[in-house]
C-alpha cells in the first residue's frame, strides 16, 4: 500500500465483538441513515466538502455532510473538561507540533460507527487527529483511533484533503424523518422471502 498514511485495521476485544457482530449490522442500521451525525473520524470521509476557518485561538470546521460543524479552541495549555457530555462528536482541543496541527477528541457518545457497517464504539473513545499542510495546499490527514471498551488496538486511518476549484460548503438537507429508511427495509424484507422461497 502506498497510501501516505501508515494504516491500522479496527482489531476488537473478542468480548465487544461477539456482541457487535451478534446484531448482523447492516447498511440499514447506519445512524447516518436517519440523519445523525457520522461523527469523528467518519465524517472526514464522506464525499462532501468541509471548511476550515483558523485564528490564532480557534478552528472551526465546517462539513458539508449533515451541516456538521466543529469549534476547536488551539493552546498548548488546553484540556478536555473533566465532566463533558457526550456528543455525536466529542469534544475537541487542538495545539501545534511543529508544521502540524494536532486535535484531540474524546467525549463522544456510543451511537455513531467508527468507519463502516457496524464499526461501533463505546464512550470511552479517544481519537486524535494530525493536519498537516503540504507544499501543494493540500492537508495530510491522519487519524488515531483508541477505544478501551471496544478495540485492542489502535485503529488508525487517514488520507490527503485538496481543495477542489470552485467548491465550498453548501446546504446539505437530510429530511427528519427520512422514508427512505422504510422502503428500503421493505426492499430487504421482500428480498428475504424472496430467497426463502428458492
């Protein structure tokens, strides 16, 4: 593989993963699929645009995908609040390492999927993500995945963001209530009998 980023796979616990895998996850269990945010790192590979607004002081990212946004205070001196609520994606505190911009998350909540199907995790999540400008403008981006309640090893992905010509973040509009969930259940369900039959 001669990606950028050194990748790891996502290696569970085998007592998270009997469970996990005991709910047979299928494209139709994706809570993107009823509008909720993918949360951190997913969202960085969905295939919509995302902004970043940088002052000395604060990032804010803004994605496309679920008009989902981020607001990172930057400081060496900075930590997490000891009693954060857990959220769809976490809460996040950045410092420079150099040329590199280095965000730490945790805080988040147990519903959202770390990449694919059924990627699950639980609350004790951490991820911490590196930016890093190249000499082309694009960003170098990396991911570090840790969960003690869910993997036995760091899963780490990544990849390198350009900036397309002429594109910026627009409206993005998942309809609450979304019924495409429901035709597509029956879809499977009729699939299902279908192939009892045979």
């Amino acid at each position: 593989d001669n990606h950028p980023i050194a990748r790891q796979p996502l290696v569970y616990k085998p007592e998270f993963d009997g469970p996990r895998k005991a709910k047979n996850y299928t494209t139709l269990d994706d809570p993107t699929l009823y509008c909720l945010l993918p949360g951190i790192p997913r969202i960085v590979g969905m295939p919509m645009p995302m902004e970043f607004i940088q002052t000395p002081k604060v990032l804010a990212i803004l994605y496309e995908s679920f008009r989902a946004w981020r607001r990172i205070p930057i400081g060496n001196d900075l930590k997490h609040d000891p009693d954060v609520t857990p959220t769809w994606m976490g809460d996040s505190v950045a410092k420079w390492d150099g040329d590199t911009l280095v965000v730490d998350t945790i805080g988040f909540n147990d519903k959202t999927w770390i990449s694919g199907t059924g990627s699950t995790h639980t609350e004790q999540m951490h991820v911490v993500e590196r930016y890093t400008l190249n000499d082309d403008g694009s960003l170098s981006w990396e991911a570090k995945v840790e969960d003690p309640g869910a993997l036995a090893a760091p899963y780490v992905t990544g990849g390198v963001l350009r900036a397309p010509i002429g594109v910026h973040v627009e409206e993005y509009e998942c309809a609450e209530n979304n019924p495409d969930p429901n035709h597509m259940k029956k879809a499977a369900e009729l699939e299902s009998k279908g192939k009892g039959k045979q």
